[in-house]
C-alpha cells in the first residue's frame, strides 16, 4: 500500500513540472517571443495552469508587463475555456483575460459565463470584471440567470456583489428593439427596456410592457414593481390603454 | 695495376661527398613534400574550421554573445556551431547543441532541443529561431514555458 502510495505521488509530480506559485504553459507548435512588443504568441493546444486558473485555446496571444515572467494579459482564440478558481468559467471563440484586473471579455457565438451561481450567455459579447461587479452583454440571444431571476435581452448591462458565495445583481439595464425579459419566480415581464435596483427593490418597466403573474396579464407604457412586496403599478400615457386579462382565472373560478 | 688505385684520393672523397649530399637532398625534399601533402589533408577535411568561436549580435537594448566549441563554416556568412552553444545577453540564455548561425543577417536557427533562461521564465522546445538581431525569437514543435513570479 505504501509503495502504491509512493508511486502515485512520484507519477503526480512528473506529470507537472509546475510548483507551487509558478505558471507552466504548453503548446503544440511552439511559442514566438516579441521582446520589444512585449507579448507571447502561443500556437495549438495551448494549455496554461497557475494557481488561480486553468485556460485551453488554439491560439493565445500573453502580454507580460516588466519581466517575461509577469504575465499581465491572455487574449485567447479559438474553443476557449477559462476556469478559474474565483467560481468563473468562461467559453467563447475569443476570450481576452486581464489577469490581474480579472476583466474578462468573451466573443463570438455561443459565448457563456459563470461566474458564482451567476450565468451569461450571448452570441455577441460578454464582459464582466470579476473584482467591481461591472458586467456588460451585448448582441444576439442574450440571457443572464441566477438562481432568482432570468433577464433576456439585446443590452444587459449592470453589476453584481457576492453574497455567500453567489453573484446576486445589484444594478441593472436592459434594452432591445423588440422584447426584453425578466421572469422571476412569479412574475413575467417584457418590454422594451427596464431597470432594476437592488437597493431599493424596485424593477422598472419601459415601452410595449406587460406583465404576466398566475394568471393574470397587464399590459401598459410604463410599469413599476417592488421586488419585495411583488406588488406592481401599470401606467400608460393613455389612459384606456392599460389592459388587465383576468380571463383565464375566472375560468377556473367558474370550475 | 688496378685503375682504381689510379684515382686520386681527393678525388675520390670528393666524389663520395658529393654523392651523400645529392642524397640528402633528395630525402630532404622528399620529407618536405611528405609534410606538404600531410598539410594540404588537414585543410582539406577539417574535424571542424573554428574552435570555440565567439560572435556578438548588437540590438538597440541588448548585447548578445554567441558562442560554442565548435563552428564550421557552411558559407561565407553561415556557420554551423556545434556543441555547447550559448546565446548569453544579459537578460536571456539559450542553450543548445546544433545551431545555423548567419553572421550577415544576424539570424540564428536551430532544429535541436533548446533550453531559454531569463529571470523567472525558463522555455524548453524543440528548436529555436532568433530574429530582428534577438528581438524576436520563435520557438519550435513542443514547447513548454515556466513562469516563476
């Protein structure tokens, strides 16, 4: 048992050569050295490892700062995937890591960001800055959830703050030209734009709303709802135009 | 009586002097010749044409010696070095043991197992290309790099 034990750690410990606090990076095809540029080009099956991270790209471009050793940026191409040991895991065509910053910026189809229970999705762009809570989506089949909400729309743009280990929104925007989303456990809204606060409970609604709970539906210009209370006030700037559906309940009403 | 005895004495050792000399001359030259062809082999078919060649490459930033145990010229401007070979600045090392060098262009290519060193970084590949006077050096097939902050 012992040698077994013995050979496990000797086979560990030349699987990698990295110790603790290094960074070990390998490549296929080698690795180009631009001195005055200042940066690495890293080419096929890239795979770096450190402490913190782990990052698996075709093509990376690592921009060091004062020494070779001082790895300050990784702008990867090709089937990236980023995990970190912060609770971030990011995949994307492109994905650029400021390292130190922890900004992240992932492009291109089917880009996805998780970052503490928190989950970005976007054929665009995502951004998001581990360490203010800045995060910013923008293009096609843009979606962000977490265990309370989920928000779909063209521009989401807000900050979350870790609590217990989870991303919980603090600020919120979202924006399209057809339909925004946010569908929390027992509402479902859409519009044209909203904004939340975290502060002080409040999602507000903008242009073609309408609001879906149970049963009921409403539908108005302009809409604000408590988180809280989850109690919410429809307005139009005509006033016939608010529309309340109640149809489906007193159906059941009737059973 | 004999005719030999007819001869002059000093006639004779004079002869016989003369003789030795002619064949001294002729084993000298002999010799001299000998040595000639052994030379012209030694040119011909070196082991290698520089022991322990040194070069430097000059960059705006830096100062690069190049050095090895061996070099043998491929061309006017190519070298082969052999053995041993170091690119030293001040900032950087590069070992290897078979390295092109073209002393016109300052360009360095290698297709053999290569160690980089600087501070905190070490690179192990299997080869290496230095261009731009050392600004640029591109390194070949599996590489792996070290990063020590």
């Amino acid at each position: 048992m012992k040698f077994l034990i013995i050979t496990i750690i000797f086979l560990s410990a030349q699987i990698s050569a990295r110790e603790l606090g290094q960074t070990e990076i390998t490549t296929d095809e080698g690795i180009e050295v631009f001195k005055q540029e200042k940066y690495y080009l890293l080419k096929k099956n890239v795979e770096i490892i450190s402490d913190e991270f782990k990052l698996n790209a075709d093509l990376v471009k690592a921009f060091f700062n004062e020494g070779l050793y001082d790895v300050v940026r990784i702008d990867s191409t090709g089937n990236v995937i980023l995990k970190s040991n912060r609770g971030i895991k990011a995949i994307g065509e492109r994905v650029d890591f400021n390292v130190k910053d922890e900004d992240i910026k992932i492009y291109g189809n089917k880009s996805l960001l998780i970052t503490n229970e928190m989950e970005m999705k976007s054929d665009g762009f995502i951004k998001v800055n581990n360490k203010s809570g800045l995060f910013s989506l923008e293009g096609e089949n843009n979606t962000l959830t977490n265990q309370d909400v989920y928000i779909s729309g063209y521009f989401i743009n807000g900050s979350f703050i870790k609590f217990e280990e989870i991303n919980e929104i603090e600020n919120l925007f979202v924006e399209d030209q057809i339909e925004i989303n946010i569908k929390t456990e027992t509402l479902d809204m859409y519009s044209l734009k909203a904004k939340y606060n975290k502060k002080n409970n409040i999602i507000e609604l903008f242009e073609n709303v309408k609001i879906i709970r149970d049963k009921e539906s409403i539908e108005g210009d302009y809409a604000i709802i408590n988180t809280l209370t989850e109690s919410y006030k429809v307005t139009s700037t005509n006033a016939n135009k608010v529309k309340v559906l109640l149809k489906e309940k007193r159906e059941e009403e009737d059973e | 009586m004999n005719t030999f005895l007819k001869i002059n004495k000093k006639t004779l050792i004079i002869l016989l002097i003369s003789i030795s000399i002619f064949f001294l001359v002729l084993i000298f030259f002999k010799n001299i010749n000998k040595i000639k062809n052994q030379e012209n082999i030694t040119m011909t078919n070196p082991k290698f044409d520089i022991l322990n060649p040194l070069f430097t490459i000059n960059n705006d930033k830096e100062k690069i010696s190049v050095s090895a145990k061996h070099g043998d010229f491929l061309s006017e401007n190519l070298i082969l070095l052999k053995n041993n070979v170091f690119f030293e600045s001040e900032n950087f090392q590069i070992e290897s043991d078979e390295v092109i060098f073209n002393r016109k262009q300052q360009i360095a290519n290698s297709d053999e197992n290569s160690i980089f060193k600087s501070e905190g970084t070490e690179i192990n590949s299997e080869g290496f290309r230095m261009l731009n006077k050392g600004d640029i050096i591109l390194f070949n097939g599996k590489t792996s790099l070290l990063l020590d902050k």
